[in-house]
C-alpha cells in the first residue's frame, strides 16, 4: 500500500512537469506569433505611408499627376542629350525673376533733321539684344527695316505685299495667332516672298501683368502654332504688344532665342475708323525718316495701304535701302525661336 501510494505521488509529479512544460512551450508559440502579426501590420502601414509619399511627389506644383517613375525614366533616355543641352543653356542665362518687373511702355522723341530719335532710358536694351534702331551705321549707308504689327487682317495686307515685292522690300511682320489661324495662305507668302514674320505673342498679352510661365506659353504657342498651321518655322524676332516691357520680360525673350524688336518711327495708324490720310502717312515718312530707322506700321490701316507705295518711291529716291531685320546686327536672331527657357 505504501508502495502504490509513492508511485502515485511519482506519477502526479511527471503530469504536472509534463502540463506545465507544455503550458511554456504553448505560451511562447503565442507570443512569437502575435510578435511576428504585428511586425507585419507595422510593415504594411510603412509601404502605405511611402506610397502616399509617392503619390505627392508624382504630382507637380499644380498638383496635377504627372509620369509615373517608370514614364520618367523612359523618358529621360530619350532625350538625354537635350536635357543636357538645356542644362547648358540654362547656365549660361539669367533667371528673369531675378529682375525687376516694372512696367515701361515705349517711348521716342521725334527730330525734323533726319538723325536717330532720342528714346527710353530706362533700361538699357543692348543686355538684353533688344533694339529700336541700327545703331552702327557707317557714312552714306541709309538702311531702313519696314516692319508691320498684324493683329488681324483688313484686306490690306495682300496689296501691301504687292508693293513689297514691286519694290523689292523686305520687311517682318509681327502676327498674333488669330492672324495665322484666319490666314495661313498669307503667312505662306510672307515667307515665300522672302519676308520676316516675327512674334507678337498668341493673344495680345500685357507681358509683365503675366508671370514667366504664362509669357513663356505665350510666345511659344505663337511660334508652335505657326509651324503646325503653315509648314514654316517663326522668325526669332519678337515684338512686346503695346510696347509694353519690363527687364523680366526683356530676359525672358532673349533666354527663348528672340530679338526684341521696338521702334523709330511710329504716328496713329491703327484706329479704323479715323484714319489720317495717305499724305499725312507720306508726309510722316518724309519728316522722320533716318538711317537705320525700324518703322511701326500697322497693316490694318487703309491709310497705310494707299501710300506704301510713294513713301518707298520716295525713300528709294533718298537714296534709303530696304533691309531685312537678319542684317540689323551680327548678333541678331541667332537663337532659336518657340524654345522655353
């Protein structure tokens, strides 16, 4: 009996060793689990919060999506050598917001002795290869740069051609995108007949009223549309609508490859409906005329369109020559049009 009872007590001892063994091994199983679920829910929430990460940075300061990593890194290898080639350029340019932005509207002061107008002082044009008159002119040369702001058209301007061509005249003209969009066959001529068209800006724009990206759309959606609508690539000269201007905005057409383009002749032509007359148009030209002179002559001005063709007899009689803007410099229009900065 004494025997049965220490097996009993034996055996109950090796159950509990074995139950509480077992309760060990059970419990830390546990534990390893809920460790191991956690580091899990921990790690997921990372890969949320970096792809939310991801998401902002595929957006642009407009929040609008932009190419997923993979488009980027396609199409950077495309392209490059012209990524390269901008980074280039870019160095090499002045930041326009770095500049003043006030406003100034183009001025000159008219003389009766045939010499170079006074004009604006405010900023000086030839840092930012903007001009308003040949400035080197050597004794005996007469150059002038027939130039027409085209802002639509009146039925003037294929008799106006008529002229130039009669007298064999080049000139530019400086179109906006409705003029282009109402008549391509126009610009076509302008540029068969060995004419200049220059930028005025798609839509009129006040240049420094707007900001840099919006001046840059501007002038190049002008220059885009062009090629698109006619086949012929702009002209990389560029004249401020309104001669409206600022340093900023000088900048920001010189960084796009164009030449601004101002004035040394200039009378009120462009109202319609109260036209001066073909003398008082002649008459302007016999006044102000001089050598390297860049004439402002609307296109949609019935006046103009009746005398064009005494004032250039009588400047060719003055011994004047008609030149293209190409020849206003040596360091003119040698950049690339439509191209953003």
């Amino acid at each position: 009996m004494k025997n049965c009872r220490k097996d009993f007590v034996k055996t109950m001892k090796r159950l509990l060793i074995i139950f509480i063994t077992f309760s060990l091994l059970v419990f830390s199983g546990c534990e390893r689990a809920a460790a191991d679920s956690k580091g899990g829910q921990t790690a997921g929430r990372t890969d949320h919060t970096a792809d939310a990460e991801n998401v902002s940075a595929d957006r642009d300061a407009d929040g609008a999506p932009t190419e997923t990593a993979d488009k980027k890194h396609s199409s950077e290898g495309k392209n490059v050598s012209g990524s390269q080639e901008a980074d280039k350029s870019s160095e090499a340019q002045i930041d326009p917001s770095s500049l003043p932005n006030t406003m100034f509207y183009w001025w000159f002061k008219r003389n009766e002795n045939h010499a170079a107008p006074e004009a604006q002082q405010e900023i000086d044009l030839t840092k930012y290869d903007a001009w308003y008159v040949k400035t080197e002119v050597k004794d005996g040369e007469k150059p002038v740069f027939l130039t027409f702001d085209c802002g639509y058209e009146n039925g003037y301007t294929p008799g106006i051609l008529d002229v130039l061509q009669k007298h064999r005249a080049p000139a530019a003209f400086f179109v906006c995108k409705h003029f282009i969009e109402d008549q391509p066959d126009l610009i076509r001529r302008m540029k068969e007949e060995g004419h200049v068209v220059g930028n005025h800006t798609a839509n009129h724009i006040c240049m420094p009223e707007n900001d840099d990206r919006t001046v840059r759309e501007e002038i190049a959606e002008n220059a885009d549309y062009m090629k698109e609508a006619t086949g012929y690539e702009m002209d990389p000269f560029f004249r401020p609508p309104k001669g409206e201007y600022s340093e900023r905005t000088l900048q920001i057409t010189k960084n796009m490859g164009y030449t601004t383009i101002f004035w040394s002749l200039a009378y009120v032509d462009y109202d319609v409906n109260s036209q001066p007359g073909a003398d008082y148009v002649i008459n302007q030209f016999d006044q102000y005329i001089h050598p390297g002179a860049i004439p402002l002559i609307h296109n949609i001005s019935e006046s103009n369109a009746q005398a064009l063709d005494t004032v250039l007899t009588n400047l060719e009689n003055a011994g004047y020559t008609f030149c293209s803007l190409y020849e206003l410099s040596d360091t003119a229009a040698t950049g690339n049009s439509g191209s953003s900065d």
